[in-house]
C-alpha cells in the first residue's frame, strides 16, 4: 500500500513538470521543474533574489514613459500567454506608440545610452510583433528578444511596479528565454496553454 502511494504521489510530479508530452527525452527536465514549480507555490518575494533598478535619479516624466513601455509589454505577454496572437499584435502596437512618445530629453546622459542602446531593437520586435496576429510562433520569437530589452530596461529604470523575472527552460529547443511578468505565478507566454506553468521565478525587480 505504501509503494503504491509512493508510485502515485512521484507520478503527480512528473505530470505537472515541463514536458512537450514526449516519451524519455525530457525525463531529467521534468523531475527538476517538478520542484521548481512546487517551489514557486510556496516561496514568498523574500525567497527570491531582489534586484534594485541601476538608476536611482529618474526624471518623473521618464518614469512614466518607462511604465507605458513595461504596460503594453506585459499585454503583449499576457496574450501569448493565452494564445491570443491578435491581441499580442494590438498589444505591440500600442508599444510601438508608446516608444513614439518618449521624450528623452528628461534622461541624463547615462540614462540616454542605456535608453539608446535599447530603443531600435524594440521597436523593431514590436513591429513584427504588430504585423504577425495570425503568426504566433515568429510573434513568440520576436518577444524572447524584446524581453531581453524589457529586462535590461527595468533594470536600469525600474518599471512602476515589482517585476518578476521568469525563466522557461524549454523555448526554443531547450536553449530556454526569459520573460518579465507583474505577478510571481506562471503564465508562461511561450508555451501558452500548452504548458501554461512550465518555468520558474528567478528574480523579482522592485
């Protein structure tokens, strides 16, 4: 009776990891992210490793065009969570007008190298973000570039709110990607409803 409670119990852990469903090739992987996820379920902010954004002297103008910018990214992440290409693609939009907007004459000199080195390479993943609704697979791949911006950037600046910085290792065949999300639970946006919990919280900015 206890080794079949056992059987079952190890077999639950297995059915919640990160796997594509395949038989054996992902075995380790999904033991491991069985108790990254089990984790994640029961650690609080405090056990995660808290990173403080770079700059301390933001102008509050840029402040809010760095907010925008955070917005309309964790919207377009929050479709491809749900597998919804056409709002990624209304979200991304509404990201290419809000990069538009800013001002950077509020920046200081830093803060405008930091900024400029970012700028050309997220408007450029918004836009094809924006013009592929019915292409979720190159959106996905154009956001694991923008969320290596969107980190940098919230590093940097901060991004209006505590971030948590999310790690699937599964994307792209297993090379992995990270993405920013405003709550610790998972949604992962590049596995959408597939394997809706498949990675783990790395750190949170605040």
């Amino acid at each position: 009776m206890r080794y079949s409670i056992f059987i079952i119990a190890i077999s639950a852990m297995i059915f919640t990891a990160c796997n594509n469903s395949s038989d054996g090739e992902n075995k380790d992987n999904m033991s491991s992210m069985s108790n990254d996820t089990a984790k994640q379920t029961i650690t609080d902010d405090k056990d995660v490793k808290q990173v403080t954004p770079g700059f301390t002297n933001v102008d509050a103008n840029t402040s809010g065009y760095v907010k925008n910018i955070v917005d309309h990214y964790l919207h377009i992440k929050n479709a491809l969570a749900n597998d919804n290409g056409s709002e990624a693609a209304n979200g991304a939009k509404m990201e290419s007008q809000a990069l538009a907007e800013v001002d950077k004459s509020f920046f200081t000199p830093d803060q405008k190298k930091v900024y400029d080195g970012i700028e050309e390479d997220l408007k450029e993943h918004a836009e094809h973000i924006g013009k592929n609704g019915d292409n979720i697979k190159h959106q996905r791949e154009h956001f694991s570039m923008m969320s290596e911006d969107v980190y940098d950037l919230v590093k940097a600046f901060g991004g209006g709110k505590a971030l948590y910085h999310d790690f699937c290792p599964m994307y792209n065949e297993n090379k992995g990607a990270l993405w920013l999300s405003e709550t610790k639970e998972i949604k992962n946006p590049y596995m959408g409803n597939k394997m809706p919990t498949c990675g783990r919280v790395e750190e949170v900015i605040k």
